[in-house]
C-alpha cells in the first residue's frame, strides 16, 4: 500500500515538474525549433534605443504606452514601430521580405522558418580579430574587444557566419531576442521567402 501511494505521488510530482519545464518563461523566451504557425514569422523584440540614436536623437522614452525618440535639441517624436522594424531588419527588406510591428515585436512573412541555435559569440569576435566579447545590461550592449579597441557586435552577421550551411540553402539569417534585456536569450533564425 505505501509503496502504491508513494509511486503515486511520484508521478504526481514528475508530472508537476514536467509540466512547469514546458510552460516557464525561460523555455518560452525563444522561439521553438518546430515553430507552430502561430509563432512563425516572429522576429522577437526591438532595439528602439538605436533606431532612435540611429535618426539622431540621444535615446527613447515610454509615455502613456507610446515610444518618443528623445534628446540632441530635437523635438520628441513618436517612434514609427514598423519603420524600426524595417530599419532593425533591413537585410530582411532587402532580401524582399515584408517586415511588420504587431504588438511592439518585429515579425516577416516567410514560407520557412526554424530557430537554428544560439550564438557562439567569443568564437565571432575570434574570428573577426578580436581577444574577446563583452556585454552590459541589454541586447544591444554586447560588444568584441580587444587591442585597445570595442566594436559593437552584428548579430546578424553573427548568425551568417555560424550558420553557412543555412546561408548555402538560401536562408537569410537574422538574430533573435524575445525582448531587449534578453542579452542571454540571443538566437538565429533561418527564413526563406
């Protein structure tokens, strides 16, 4: 009898700790492997603060749910989301994918579409002559450094040169992120039109 209940409880417990490892946010902050055509096309978060800073202004600001470049004597102007998406991703625009903002995240309309891994980002930094990588607090802070010098990482490029059997296919390979501060969580994808 004990033994019954203690197998029960067992199962109980695994079935628990199964079902909380496929539903926590860490397992949902990528993409899946299989992508179910809910989540295929979606690019991931948004870098704002470069998009702003590329346009010239100092940084970005959040009111009242809507995005404001901001700074550099310039006037404070709402951040048209699509067009930093399309700025974000312009390899994708190039390439004749039609990129869109939905609900503040990038999305493209592939008819293929697979997470191929995360990013071996000291071997790339290696690669391009530098000692080492670097990172602070966000996505966009990764850096490679090395000889006195930092040079802001291109995870885009990143991606293309992890992945050239993708790249041999015709895929485009873009970096994945599920939202600005997941500077750990960053991804490639592979599309194809």
């Amino acid at each position: 009898m004990r033994e019954s209940r203690f197998r029960s409880l067992l199962a109980a417990v695994g079935g628990a700790l199964l079902a909380f490892l496929l539903i926590s946010p860490a397992a949902a902050a990528a993409p899946a492997k299989s992508a179910s055509p809910a989540t295929v096309g979606d690019l991931g978060g948004m870098t704002l603060r470069e998009f702003c800073q590329a346009n010239g202004f100092a940084d970005v600001t959040r009111r009242a749910d809507v995005w404001f470049c901001v700074g550099n004597h310039k006037i404070d102007t709402a951040v048209p989301l699509t067009a930093a998406c399309r700025w974000q991703f312009s390899d994708l625009v190039a390439a004749g994918f039609t990129v869109t903002n939905s609900g503040g995240r990038c999305w493209a309309n592939p008819s293929a579409y697979a997470d191929v891994g995360g990013i071996a980002v000291n071997q790339y930094c290696n690669s391009l002559g530098y000692s080492d990588a670097s990172v602070g607090d966000n996505v966009a802070s990764w850096r490679c450094v090395g000889h006195g010098t930092s040079v802001p990482i291109n995870f885009h490029a990143a991606c293309r040169w992890q992945n050239p059997a993708w790249v041999a296919k015709g895929f485009s390979l873009v970096s994945y992120f599920n939202n600005y501060g997941d500077r750990f969580g960053i991804r490639c994808l592979a599309l194809s039109r």
